[in-house]
C-alpha cells in the first residue's frame, strides 16, 4: 500500500474542516489523565500526580483495557463528576470539527456501583445534561445520548437500563437509543431480544456491539434482534455473505481501528478490514470509542485511514458523509450537514 506523502499540516486541517459525526464514543472513554487528575482532587484524600494518572491508562490486553477503564471510572462519583468529564468531552470534539455525536454511558455500570439504588441517576443525567446544552450553545456540538448496558452482567439488570432509557426519553429527546457493551466472549445478543423489541417500540434506536473479540456468528445474532448499528463488527470480513447481507441492508459498522490495535484484536492499523468493507461499499464509519486509553481521537482516525490505508481527500470527505449518514439525526439535519460537506475541499 502506497504511503500518502501529502502535507501533515494540510491534511489535517483538510480533515478537521469535514464536519464529522461520531458515533461509537463512550464518555468514560474520553477521560484523560488530566481531567482525571481534577477528579482525584475533588474526591481523594491524597490526590492522583499526573504521572500517576497516566500509568492507569497502561494495559496489553482486552482484559487489561476493562481493569483500566474500571480504575478512571471510579473517580466519577457525582453529577458535577460527570458534568465536567462531559464538558472537556464536548471542547475535544469541537476542536477536532466534530459537529455531532451519539455518546454512549455506562448506566449499567452506574446502577452496579451505587447498589442498584434507583434514584442514583437523575441527578447524574442532569449533570450530563448541562454539559450537553453548553455544548450546544457556546460550541455548536449537538449530543445525543446512548444508554449502554453491560451485556455480561444480565438480563434484569440491562432492563432496568434499557427501562430507564425509555421512560426519561419522554422528558428529554437527547436520549435517543440502546447499546450493549461488555464481553462479548461471555454473552451475546440472543438473550437481549425480548429487551430490543421493547426498546424499539418505546421508539429508541438500537445499537450494539459484535464482533470486537467474538467471530461473525456473532455479528448475525446482533442484527437477528434488530440492531440497527453494529459496533466494531471487525469479524465480519471472515464471512462474504455477511459482508453482502451488510452492505444490502445498508447497515451502518462503527469501525474503531486504534481501538482494536489497542486492545490486541486487530494486528495494525493498516490491516484493519476498514479499507476493504469501504471498498466493497458498505457503510463504514470512523469513530475513537474510548480516545483517552488508546492514544488517539476522532481526527486522528482520519488521519491514519490516510496514512495507513491510502483514504485520499475526497474518500475521507465520503467517511465524513458516511457518519452524518448513519447517525440518528432528522434528514433535514443530516442534509444541511452534507450540503455544507460539498464545499470543503
Ligand atoms: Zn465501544
């Protein structure tokens, strides 16, 4: 594969002008050792250094990236936690020219470590949800959220998520779907189906993750019960017919190529299928899904599909098109956001 020699400097600025939607981000995910360190602050006795922050972020594996994320996450405590983490978020997404994003939290993992108690979530949402209108207001970044249980704790407890997801939707329209994170190798999607089919009539959209650490069977199981975005869907190059079945159906993959070099699922970026299900024309996107653990961010995904894998301009402006395309946007967002596409060159 030929190597872009295109300046550094044009070229990303090139990418940082699209304006990109990011669809597979998970807020605990975004938290760097800085802002980590304002946590510890707030909350410790003996407050983390930032070279101290920064080892936590230090893993070689899958299983070692979840033991890390546990460790961030434990600094989230209360609703201005979770305020702040959102606000330095939203300034990163804004100065990468991300103009939308569909941002997944672990309310799973909220309910987990407060004991079930469930009044823990309100104040926590609203808290997220002032960072969310600032955003809207003095960046121009729109947010929608996504509530994302935890595939391997169990089905009881992905209900109450999905339940609350659907009984705040009434009060605020920026919740907008469902996702199922967690370790696929343990749990797959088949016990979820009764849950999805509830959720979708509530009228939230469905996403889920397949295929990161488990094969395309898995990816099968994930569209069986009606999701609607596959997150990483990296196994799905191993199966042509699913490749064809992906493509006729238009369903939208968030790709996350630094996360699975990162996480040890996938040997390179370069090797990463994003090129070859791009080039058969099913609808990829480009996303960070936990930026601050893998040592990159949404305009260095782009960045690197340039690089790595050849992605000229007008190819990288057809990803940025692609993730307006396939976020849960109203059409006549998405086409201001695409007429507006057409005149970055
Ligand atoms: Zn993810």
């Amino acid at each position: 594969m030929p190597r872009y020699t295109e300046n550094v400097t044009d070229i990303r600025d090139f990418i940082r002008r699209l304006p990109k939607a990011e669809l597979h981000l998970h807020l605990e995910g975004t938290i760097l050792p800085s802002t980590l360190v304002e946590l510890s602050r707030r909350h410790d006795d003996r407050p983390l250094t930032l070279p101290e922050a920064e080892r936590l972020y230090e893993f070689t594996d899958f299983t070692g990236f979840i033991e890390s994320f546990k460790a961030v996450t434990r600094l989230l405590t209360g609703p201005g936690d979770y305020e702040l983490a959102a606000w330095r978020m939203i300034e990163r997404l804004a100065a990468q020219g991300v103009v939308h994003a569909e941002v997944y939290i672990s309310v799973g993992v909220i309910y987990m470590w407060r004991n079930h108690d469930p009044a823990c979530f309100e104040p926590i949402f609203e808290g997220l949800e002032r960072a969310r209108e600032r955003g809207q207001r003095e960046l121009g970044v729109s947010i929608y959220w996504i509530f994302d249980a935890v595939r391997h704790f169990s089905v009881p407890e992905a209900e109450r998520v999905f339940r609350k997801a659907a009984e705040l939707r009434a009060e605020f329209p920026s919740i907008i779907g469902i996702g199922l994170g967690g370790d696929e190798r343990h749990t797959g999607s088949a016990p979820f189906a009764a849950l999805y089919a509830e959720a979708r009539r509530a009228g939230l959209r469905l996403t889920n993750h397949a295929g990161e650490t488990t094969g395309p069977e898995a990816i099968r199981e994930a569209l069986a019960i009606g999701s609607e975005r596959i997150g990483h869907a990296l196994s799905a190059i191993r199966d042509e017919n699913l490749l064809q079945e992906l493509k006729v159906r238009r369903t939208p993959l968030e790709l996350n190529p630094t996360s699975n070099v990162r996480t040890g699922v996938c040997p390179s970026f370069a090797e990463h299928p994003l090129r070859s299900y791009f080039d058969r024309g099913l609808l990829v996107t480009l996303n960070s899904d936990d930026p601050a653990f893998f040592g990159s961010d949404l305009a260095n995904e782009y960045h690197l599909a340039h690089t790595e894998q050849g992605f000229t301009r007008d190819e990288l402006r057809k990803l940025a098109s692609n993730s307006l395309r396939a976020s849960f946007l109203a059409d006549r967002e998405k086409a201001a956001w695409l007429n507006q596409m057409e005149t970055i060159v």
